[in-house]
C-alpha cells in the first residue's frame, strides 16, 4: 500500500496544529538553520541541516531531531522547540532529511536494521561524526530524538549505534525491528496496527543481534505514545517498553509512576530520577502528534541537557538581574516577523517556601499569547499573570521555577516593564 496514504490522517493533523500556531517558531537569534553537504558516507541521499546557537561552549552536547514522513528537516526545526531549547541550553541540533519518495526513513530494511549495515542509518551516523570532528561536541552526550517515522528511526539508531547514542526519545514510534521487511517495502501493516508482540527477550534479543559482540553500555530510552493514535497504534507503546527493559536487564514493573501535567501517565523503569534508564509517557486521548506543550522540555531533561551545554566560549548575555524583593526574574525572548517566545524563570529570593505562585505582568500592547508551557496564563494580553501546573507549584527560598509561552506582536516586541509574584514586587 502506498506509503502516503498510510500517513495522511497523521500529516493533515500535523499541518493544522502548525497552522493553529501550536508549535513553536525558528528562533530568531543570528544563528540559522544551515544545509551541509559532503559531511561523509550517505547511501540513500539523505541531506542535512545544522542549527548552532550563538554562544555554543566547547565540547557542546549534540540531538539528532529526525521528522516525520512527509516532513523534512527544515519542517521539523520550524515545527518543534528543539531549536530554541538549543538556544537556551546551547547545544547543537542535527535535522536529516528523507529524500525518498513519501519522506520516510528506512527503518524496515535488513541493511537499515544492522550496524554499519547501509541505507539511512549509516547517512545520519555520517552526520553525527562529521559535527563531533568540526564542532568537538562532547561523545559522551549525544541523543536522538524523532516523531512518527523518527520515532521508529530513534529506535533503530539506539539499536544500531549503542557507542554513538547516550540516550533516545520516542513520539509516536515501534520498537526496534517491529517493522522489519524482506520484500523491499517499507510499510509493515501488522507494525503499524499494533499486531506484533513478542516477548522482552525476543525484543531484547533484535536490539542485541544488530551488533553482535557489542559489549557496552546501552542508551537510556524515553517513550511517548498517545492512546487514540490511530496510525501506529498503541500498542507499540507497550511493545517497546518491554523492549528497552529487556535490552537494559530491568523489571517491567515500575519504579515509580506518576502525573506531571494532565492526562499524562509516567512510569520509569530501574530508577526513579529524571534521568531513568527507561521512562515512559502514555499520552491520554492524543492522537499521532509532534512534541508540543512542554513534551520537547521534558526529553531536554531526561537527556539532561537542560544541565547545561558545556564551557562556554563566549560571555552570556544576562538578562535581568534579580538582587534583592521577593522575587527575581529573568525574561528573554526570541523574535521573528510576526510573533516571539519568552522564556521566563521566576527565583523565591524570599525566606519562605511557596506552595503555589502567580506572577502578574503586563504585555505591551499588540501582543497576544497564543500558547504556554510549564505554566497556565491569562487573560491574553493586556495584564496576564501566569500561574504554576501542578508539578512545579513548590519553590523553595533561593530555588526557581521557570515556563514559556509564544506570542504574537503588531511590531512592539518590548518586554513587561514589571512583575508582581503572589502580589510582591519583583526586583
């Protein structure tokens, strides 16, 4: 059956969530999203762009962001915030790009389903390697990240390149090798239904076999499903859970389960931490979807990126310095044509522990907010005051929290001339 119809449900709700503005927009600091060519061996032709953020520290970390099929590259740095987390947290981002007809990567193929074996995986690992040699990222903290047919091809890669990839985060994808073929067709039906299951161990056993002898550590997997996905249904959730505790000896009894935002259901396996071996989000009544409302936020965590992105080279700009009140706050945005990102942080430079916080500002006028993260916000323009979720309400004296929001403008991109938290004046 034809590839792209397979995936139309899925590309026509991805196109309206961008028009409705619920992803977020490129940065627009003077780093670009950029094309390179000749980064090295590419059997299938794939292309790649390459986002750097301004300020980058040596030894900077580096994520694979793999799109979807019918996507590209391009599409998937505009359509998601991997970009400007990269700002913020300053490491490099790598977005391939199929070239096939359909936009789907290989994640079928014999060749695709081996180390070193051909086909797409050997173009991205490629691309990897030529980013480590010309920026000297840091090999001890590269990850992958994909939706869709990238979440299939994260897979893949963590299977493939256990030496290369720390860590993988998983929207929407199959376990390693669910979508294996021998007839040269690249849509496995009984896959992408939710009809292959197999024991931890015979999933554990596909993973080990792409790389036999391979004796190292395994990357750390993080899995995001949504329960109403109708096009790689939901029961691959479960398969690759199974799957990625298997490959790292653990139970797949839970070390902890709980509910950061609504309708969200964690599970971590052999750790309780945000950086837990294998972690798991079931996403209730969320079809085939992208990273959005703070899923990209909560991958930079687990892979730990949000720690920083190495030594920097360059002195950082410091937004608003926060001495003294009852509050501090730091507020920086990312400007293009007709909108803006800010990221906010809000520090308890009081002696008591707040169990809850509001912070009230006003918007200039012609701005509007459009969408939030981390944070609840209203009205939508004029004076709005955002107010924590239910995971980030706790700030204790000298700690922080921190949220996000997009924003359209009429040409007054200036920032909020003050902010009240709880009632207090910040300084």
């Amino acid at each position: 059956m034809n590839i792209r119809a397979r995936i139309a449900g899925a590309l026509i709700t991805a196109v309206t969530l961008v028009v409705a503005g619920l992803f977020m927009a490129p940065p627009a600091a003077s780093a670009q999203l950029t094309e390179v060519t000749g980064f090295g061996t590419n059997p299938t032709n794939l292309r790649m762009h390459l986002y750097v953020p301004d300020g980058v520290g040596s030894r900077p970390p580096l994520l694979v962001a793999v799109h979807y099929c019918t996507g590209s590259g391009p599409a998937f740095y505009s359509g998601t915030e991997f970009a400007s987390l990269a700002d913020r947290h300053k490491f490099i981002v790598i977005y391939p790009s199929a070239t096939r007809s359909g936009s789907c990567f290989d994640v079928s193929s014999p060749q695709a389903l081996r180390h070193d074996g051909g086909s797409d995986p050997v173009g991205i690992v490629s691309m990897v390697r030529y980013v480590q040699q010309r920026y000297s990222t840091d090999p001890d903290r590269t990850f992958v990240t994909g939706a869709s047919s990238g979440a299939m091809m994260t897979n893949v890669l963590l299977g493939d390149y256990p030496d290369v990839f720390k860590a993988g985060a998983a929207f929407a994808g199959v376990p390693f090798a669910c979508f294996a073929t021998t007839d040269g067709s690249m849509w496995n039906s009984a896959c992408a239904n939710g009809q292959v299951a197999k024991t931890p161990q015979q999933w554990g056993d596909l993973v080990r076999g792409a790389y036999p002898g391979y004796t190292g550590a395994r990357p750390r997997m993080q899995v995001w499903h949504g329960t109403e996905d109708a096009t790689l249904r939901y029961p691959n959730f479960q398969e690759q859970i199974k799957q990625w505790t298997n490959v790292h000896g653990l139970s797949q009894t839970p070390s902890s389960t709980d509910q950061p935002q609504s309708g969200w259901t964690r599970t971590r396996y052999g750790g309780t931490g945000t950086m837990a071996p294998v972690e798991a989000i079931s996403l209730q009544g969320v079809g085939h979807n992208l990273p959005m409302g703070g899923m990209a936020a909560a991958v930079i965590a687990f892979f730990g990126l949000d720690q920083g992105g190495g030594t920097p080279t360059t002195p950082p700009q410091t937004p608003t310095p926060p001495p003294g009140g009852a509050c501090g706050v730091t507020y920086t945005t990312n400007t293009w044509n007709t909108g803006f990102t800010a990221a906010v942080t809000v520090k308890n430079t009081s002696t008591t522990q707040l169990s809850s916080w509001a912070l009230t500002f006003t918007l200039p006028a012609g701005q509007t907010v459009t969408s939030a993260w981390n944070a609840t916000i209203s009205p939508a323009s004029g004076q709005v005051t955002a107010r924590n979720v239910s995971y980030n309400g706790t700030v204790a004296p000298g700690a922080s929290a921190s949220f996000g929001f997009q924003a359209t403008h009429n040409g007054n991109t200036a920032k909020p001339a003050a902010f009240t938290l709880n009632g207090a004046t910040c300084s």
